[in-house]
C-alpha cells in the first residue's frame, strides 16, 4: 500500500495543475446556467438560436460549484485530487493483474501517469472522470474473473449511470470494453500461442452487466435521446478539431506514441506463454481507437498498462519486492505516506501557485468590452478557442469548443462551423462572413490569414492586442 501514495505525492509535486485550457471556462459556465436555471433546451451562451442539451451536465455542476466556492484554486486542487485517485486505482488495477508485484505496478502506473501529464490530458474536463471509471471498469470486470464474487460486476451499472451524466460522449467506449471480456468468455480456445477459457456463466453474466448499464445510463435529464449524442461525433467534421484528428508520429511526442505501441506489440510476439483473447483485442481494439483519433490513446494508455503487467507477469513470474513486511509496519508507513500525499498538496498550492495561465486568453479585449459596450447585446466574432472564456465573462460568442453545437447534424441548417473553417481556412471572401453576421467586434488570434485581412481593411480599426489575440471594431460610419 506504500507505492500508490508515493506515486500521487510524486504526481501532486511534479504535475502542472495551473488551468489553461479553454474548455474548462465554458464548463463552469453551463453548470453556473444549471445550478440557477435547471437544464436548457436552447442555447443561452451564443447569439444564435440554436437547440442545446448539455452532455456532460453533471461535471459542468460539479466544477461550477467547486469554482463558486474556491474559485480556480479550487478547480485546480480539485484536478490533483482526480489525479491522485487515478493513480491510486490505476495502481491498484494493475497489481490485481500481476499478481500483486508492486514495484511493476508502480512502474507501469507512472509510465501511464506520466504520458497523460505530458499529452496534456490532465486538465480540468468531463473526460477526466471517464478516465478514473474506465479504469474502475476493468477492476472490477477482473476481480470478478479471480473471485467470481457478483457483488464486482453489481457495481458497473452504477458506473454506467455517472458516466451518462458526467461525459455521455464517451459512453460507447464503456460498451467496448465489455466486448473482450464477452469474447474470452465465449468460446474456449486453447491453441499454442493464443487461449481463452470459454467459461459460458462468466459470459452470461456480464452480458447482462452489459445490458444493465445500458439501461442504467437512461437514467439522465434528458433521457435515451441523449445516448445517441456519439453518433453526431462520427458523422461531422470533428477531426478539424485536433483531439479528434489521427496522432502524428513527429516529434517527441510522436516517439513515445510509436514506442508505447511497439512495446506492447514485441511482448505480445515474443512472450513465451499463451496469451489471452481478451487482451489481444483490448490492446489491438484500443490502438486502432487511438490512431483513429489522439483523444483514445489516454485510454490506450491507461487500459493497456494493466494488460502488459498481466502479459509480463505471467511471461516471467515477477516476484515482489517485500519491504516494510508485517502488518503494523505497512500501515504506520501506509498512513506516514498520507501525510506526505497531504503536505504535498499543501506546499504545491501554498507558494506562488498560478491556478490560471490568462495569458493564453484574450484577457484585455474581454475586459475592454465588458467597460465600454454593452456587453450583453453586441455582435461578436471570436476564434474557436476563445469562445469558453468569452462565455464565462457574460459575452455571447459565435462560436466555442462546444463544437457539436454547431454543427448541421445537431441543429439543422446551421452553417456556424462550416462558415467558421472556410473563414479561417480562406476558402470564401472574409467580408461575405462578416457581413452575414454582421459583426461588430472581432477577438481574432494574431498573425492568422483573417487577422492579415483585417490589419489592411479600413472598415476595421485595432482597439487593443493581447499576448495571442487581437481586438478589432468595425468603424461607425462602415456600417450598413
């Protein structure tokens, strides 16, 4: 038990928790709507007249109220905390799969820890949540395997139900999961290289686990007309937007996504014993997901680290290292590294902490508008990756990260993204755009083809220039 906890106060020292992704402003804000309004059905953030359901409603209530109370210190306390608990159960996960040998769990559980932190996956986001119940999934499914105790596939619907509140949109993946675990189970196959054990009451089971979670995730504000929210994803431009577009090989990055799927690829063809189906499909299903899209390699990450534990442990019998042996001993040091986990996250967060990098936004052009206009009823354009913090300062956007919203397949004919990328993109006229919105401000990201355009247009004057963004204002006597 002493790993784990030296594992979170090496993640709570070490990590970068200060906010600075766009998307956690506009979170706070739909849970600000929820918590004073109940749930929308139409879009109050944005000036078009859009149908709007938030997904993700519960974590949006959740970080609204920590940051109504704590502020972004709260928020930013709070992500080390769901990281801390991550790790604890990513760790735990591991251990149950090789045998309890704690220092390969420890270095599996950190290699996975570290690859979120430097993909920037560690940020203040329903998916977050999703992270710590895949994981909590796949405990359970193989706890019950070991001990066939009911009690452990009894609790998966329950996980089912917060994910349908906390981040539906990954909620296929929840249904994947199941599929290695129906397929070991239902045929016995006992070749030299590859077995499974075909136990059919094991495959009974947890298809109707399965189906319970299914009816289980019914059970959000907006019903079962919620769970096809995925399929908006699928069937749009959503790999314009780089967490939905296919990893890149080049750069660092790159090589650690490269190693990570040779790594698991080498022990799989050169391991001496026989390997499971279950975990043949996991890993091979999880790393077609992420080279489909990067945001699926978190969970390639997080799910195949107990896999290879399983893999290795079973290939060359790894035996723990024993240290602190005997009970009162484990947990004196158990509960002294508590307290190391405790003071860690006090001096993280006690001495020049910064919990938000405003730099990154366009700080100045916000506040400029919210003193000198009236904020409420303006016609604003702004870059996509602005629109969550415009949001949380009462100015309605044209667009946010709130991307589905936007899309035709969600509300029909409405042309905000497609008309967003051909501006951007220079695919039309940019002054078509502009005059079909007619906009009166623009916070528009420097040295960009539109910011170009602007700079040489004199219907436009620069009102102000952030770190990153520039303010502009179309002039009075331009206006038709």
């Amino acid at each position: 038990m002493i790993l784990p906890f030296l594992l979170m106060a090496l993640f709570v020292l070490f990590s970068n928790y200060t906010l600075s992704d766009g998307d956690t402003f506009f979170h706070i804000k739909v849970g600000e709507y929820i918590s004073k309004n109940g749930f929308p059905t139409k879009d109050p953030f944005s000036f078009h007249d859009l149908s709007y359901t938030p997904h993700e409603w519960l974590s949006d209530f959740i970080f609204y109220k920590i940051f109504n109370c704590f502020g972004y210190l709260g928020l930013a306390v709070f992500l080390c905390l769901l990281m801390s608990i991550l790790i604890f159960i990513l760790y735990k996960t591991i251990n149950l799969l090789n045998g309890k040998t704690n220092y390969l769990s420890f270095t599996l559980a950190f290699g996975s820890a570290y690859i979120l932190d430097i993909f920037n996956f560690v940020v203040v986001r329903p998916h977050f949540f999703s992270f710590i119940i895949s994981v909590l999934q796949i405990y359970f499914l193989e706890a019950y395997l070991r001990s066939e105790r009911k009690l452990c596939l009894a609790i998966i619907p329950f996980l089912s139900l917060l994910l349908a509140n906390l981040h539906i949109g990954t909620f296929p993946l929840f249904l994947v999961l199941f599929l290695p675990y129906l397929a070991d189970n239902l045929f016995k196959i006992n070749k030299e290289k590859i077995y499974s054990e075909g136990n059919i009451k094991h495959f009974r089971l947890i298809l109707l686990t399965m189906l319970g979670s299914i009816v289980a995730s019914f059970i959000n504000p907006y019903g079962i007309k919620k769970l096809l929210y995925f399929s908006i994803i699928f069937n749009s431009d959503t790999q314009t937007v780089i967490e939905w577009s296919s990893p890149s090989f080049k750069g660092f990055q790159g090589i650690i996504i490269f190693s990570t799927f040779l790594i698991g690829l080498c022990l799989m063809i050169f391991c001496k014993s026989r390997l499971r189906v279950k975990n043949i499909l996991l890993y091979f299903g999880l790393m077609f997901m992420a080279l489909y899209s990067i945001r699926f390699y978190s969970y390639f990450i997080l799910v195949t680290g107990p896999i290879l534990g399983e893999t290795i442990y079973e290939n060359y019998k790894v035996n723990p290292i024993k240290l602190f042996t005997g009970k009162a001993k484990e947990v004196f040091f158990s509960f002294a590294m508590i307290t190391v986990v405790l003071v860690s996250i006090f001096f993280k967060f006690s001495y020049n902490f910064e919990a938000v990098n405003f730099e990154n936004f366009p700080e100045n052009a916000v506040k400029y508008l919210k003193e000198n206009t009236s904020y409420n009823n303006i016609r604003l354009y702004n870059d996509y990756i602005y629109g969550g913090y415009i949001m949380l300062n009462g100015i309605k956007v044209f667009i946010d990260s709130r991307q589905d919203l936007y899309l035709d397949v969600y509300n029909s004919n409405c042309e905000v993204y497609s008309d967003y990328l051909n501006l951007t993109r220079g695919k039309v006229h940019y002054k078509d755009i502009l005059k079909k919105y007619n906009f009166e401000y623009l916070i528009i990201t420097k040295n960009t083809l539109l910011e170009n355009y602007l700079s040489f247009d004199k219907e436009y004057i620069q009102i102000l220039s952030d770190k990153d963004s520039v303010l502009y204002k179309k002039i009075e006597w331009a206006k038709d």
